[in-house]
C-alpha cells in the first residue's frame, strides 16, 4: 500500500494508521519529525496529518 509505513512485501497498512486517532495523531507527529514530509510524499495529504479530526475525516474518505 504505502512503502515505509507497513511491513516490506505487505499489502496492509501499519497497523498504528488505523487505531485510535489521538495515538494516530502521536505516531504521524513523531515519524513527521524523524522523515519530514515522507508521509506526504506517500499520498496522505498534509491536511490529514494536522489534528486527529482531520486524520479520521481523511481516513473516512478513503472507505467512501
């Protein structure tokens, strides 16, 4: 799905991109420190990645 946030050769996201929004939220903060943007470039958009509402809201509209 997205290289760099699932296992290699996995078809799944990581599983911490689908649990609760606030630890979501956490986890995207602290990996966007550590590879600024690489979730961007990944094909979340820097909109999702600002608060949990705009994280689930995003997430939502992928199932839509």
């Amino acid at each position: 799905m997205k290289p760099g946030v699932h296992s290699p050769g996995s078809t799944s996201p990581a599983p911490w991109l689908l649990g609760d929004d606030t630890f979501v939220h956490a986890h995207n903060t602290a990996y966007e420190r550590v590879y600024p943007r690489a979730l961007e470039r990944l094909g979340t958009p820097h909109h999702a990645l600002s608060d949990e509402q705009a994280w689930s809201a995003w997430l939502h509209t992928l199932h839509t």
